[in-house]
C-alpha cells in the first residue's frame, strides 16, 4: 500500500471494511446451523453453536437439544462470543481512528493488539467446540464440521492477519502521511 504509491485519503478505509467484513463473517458464524452437518443421505444431524439437532433415518421432525445444558457448550459459546464482541470494537475503533484527520498511530497498535486477543478467544471457542462435541454427543453416519463453522475460522484468521496490519501500519507512518520525498533510480545508457 505504502511503496507502490497508493495515496493514504484513498485507502484508509480498507482495514476498517475489512474488520466489517469480518464481524458480517462472525454473525454468519453464530446464527448458522451449519457448524456440523451429515455428510451422507439420510440427513440425520445437524448442529450449530446454540444446539444439536437429530432426526429418525425415515425423515421424521428435527429433535432439538440446547448445548447450553454442557458445560463445554456454555464454554464454547461464551468464548467465541468474546471474541466477536472484541471484533466488534475492534471494528468501532477503526471507524473512529480512520475518521480523525490526523491519524493516531498508538491507537491504530492499540486496536491491533485487542484483535489478537479477540483471536485468542475465537480460537479457543472453534477449538472446544469440535474436540468435546464428537466425545461427549452421539453421533450417527457421516458427519462434517460444515459452512458456519468455516465462516468462523474465516473471522479468526482475518483477526490475526488484520491484528499484523494493524500493528505494523504505525512503521510506516511518514510514508502513509506524505513526510518522505521520493527517490527515484536511475540507470544511465
């Protein structure tokens, strides 16, 4: 962004859209019932953050049962949801940061440093989720960990790598501001 001479009013907003397309990922994430599904005919499982659900191999109704009832369940839900409630700071952060004319870089760090830490959580809710799932409720058939938990694991990796461009931006400050005059090579014939 910096070298190859993209202006700074042009491109300040990339990371904060970036962050909203993260927290859009991260509603994906915790309102679809996609975190486990059959993978075969009969579909007879499928499960999201919030609960499992399973139904007869002839095609019956779904019968629900809440994850909330399992301490690892409230664990798994309570810390991906930190997560994203970090993310989602994260994300009125920038807008605010990106907004001031004159660009706060320690606040800019400061926000990339919350990101790695709303990581860390999302991580560890996308990690107890899928280990404590598959030993602790009964599985029938094929099942894979589908959609909705992908789009998780999509927001977590997106809050590291922008957590990086966050706290590497400040680097380059006189750069993105305009302070350094150009130096151009030439070679002579």
């Amino acid at each position: 962004m910096v070298k190859y001479g993209l202006d700074y009013t042009r491109c300040r907003w990339i990371l904060p859209l970036l962050l909203g397309i993260g927290v859009i990922f991260g509603i994906i994430a915790l309102a679809g019932r996609g975190w486990l599904e059959s993978q075969t005919l009969p579909y007879v499982h499928q499960a999201s953050l919030w609960e499992s659900c399973t139904r007869p191999d002839q095609g019956g109704n779904w019968n629900c049962e809440s994850l909330m009832n399992y301490a690892w369940g409230r664990a798994a839900a309570a810390t991906y949801l930190v997560g994203f409630l970090l993310l989602v700071i994260c994300f009125a952060l920038a807008i605010i940061a990106f907004a001031i004319d004159t660009l706060r870089f320690n606040f800019i760090r400061g926000i990339g440093g919350l990101l790695f830490v709303a990581a860390v959580f999302s991580i560890m809710g996308l990690v107890i989720y899928p280990v404590k799932f598959s030993t602790e409720i009964e599985m029938t058939g094929i099942n894979m960990f589908s959609w909705a938990y992908g789009f998780g694991w999509t927001t977590a990796i997106m809050e590291i790598c922008l957590g990086f461009f966050f706290c590497c931006l400040p680097n380059y400050e006189d750069q993105i501001l305009g302070n350094v005059k150009p130096t151009y090579f030439y070679s002579s014939p």
